[in-house]
C-alpha cells in the first residue's frame, strides 16, 4: 500500500497545481511584467517534473508524447551551444517556457490516459474559457482599448485580458472546439439530445 502511495499522492498534488496554472494563466498575461510570467513558468516545470517524477517512482512508461516533443526544444539547445541565436538570452527564455509547457502537455496527456483525470482537464480547460469569453465581453462593451483599465504602446488590439484579440481567440477558439467534440459524445452516447449536451453546445 504504502508504494503506490507516495506516486498517487505526488500525482494529484501535481495535477492540482497543474491546474490552478492552466486556470490562472490566461489572467496574467495582458498587463504580467516579466518576473510573474518567469514565476508562472518556474511552477508549471516544476509541477510536470513532478508529475513525471511520479509516473516513474509507480514504474509507469514514459510518456509517448514526451520525447517527440523535446525535438522542438532540442532546436533551441543547438542554436544556442553552435552560436546561432541573434539573441542568446531571448532564445534561452524562450526554451525554458518551452520546457515548462511541454512538460505540463507530455504529464497531462499521460494522466489524462485515464477518464476521471481527463474528466477534470477538459472541464477545468472550458471553465477557463468560458470565464474569459464573459470578461472578455465585458471589457470589449466598455468601449476603452485597456487591459484591466491600463493602456500602453504594447497593448494594440486587446480583448479580455490579452493585449492581441488573435491570441484572445485562440484560447476561445480551443475551448469551443472542445465544448462542441464533448457535446458530440454526449449526444452519440445518449443517442440523441440531452440537457448536457445543450448546455455544451452552449458553451
């Protein structure tokens, strides 16, 4: 009992702040200095190294997402060790958000492997959504080009909490797609409508 204790345990705090990161993320970053993005990074590698770390202390497999994905980061590494980058430190950055974030997707498809993990992903990815759909509408019918009421030369088409709309519709995007492939199942597995394949359309 005790060995598959301590991975479950680790497993679900992981997934947890893994969690409160996907959920706050979208907040920060319209008007977010350079510190609490780097913060905000920091705690989604960690998380995923920990969430990884898990899968090998229960002696899972690694994931298959995973190594696939550092081919992409492995561009970086190599511009940086041959001295191809016009800027060094800006390519380093950018490897250790890259880091973090394909992290987060190779231990969240990992856990996601099973229904009540995967349960929680998607509705805590369309609650997220959804939240910034409405605050998105709100600041968007105050008529004021802002993000949370402040202006800069950086902010050019905000909506929401973005300072580009594109980036804005691109996590919108991603959660309407979702609401209408979970709607889809409901509606195929129930073998028609139901309220919560309506409320899922909704969305």
């Amino acid at each position: 009992m005790a060995s598959t204790s301590g991975p479950a345990h680790l497993g679900g705090l992981a997934e947890a702040l893994l969690g409160l990161a996907l959920f706050s993320g979208p907040w920060l970053l319209g008007r977010a200095p350079d510190p609490a993005r780097n913060a905000l990074t920091a705690l989604v590698g960690l998380k995923a190294a920990q969430a990884l770390a898990a899968r090998a202390w229960a002696g899972a497999v690694v994931p298959p997402l995973l190594l696939p994905a550092l081919c992409l980061p492995a561009v970086a590494v190599l511009q940086l060790l041959l001295g191809r980058s016009v800027a060094p430190a800006w390519t380093a950055e950018a490897l250790l958000m890259l880091l973090a974030l394909l992290g987060a997707a190779a231990a969240w498809g990992a856990r996601a492997a099973d229904r009540p993990p995967a349960l929680r992903l998607a509705a805590l990815t369309l609650a997220t959504c959804l939240a910034q759909a409405l605050f998105g509408a709100w600041q968007a019918s105050r008529g004021t080009p802002t993000v949370y009421g402040l202006g800069s030369e950086a902010v050019t088409t905000p909506y929401g909490s973005y300072v580009n709309h594109n980036h804005f519709a691109g996590l919108v995007g991603m959660g309407a797609l979702l609401a209408a492939g979970l709607a889809l199942g409901l509606v195929r597995r129930a073998g028609g409508p139901s309220p919560g394949s309506l409320g899922l359309f909704g969305v």
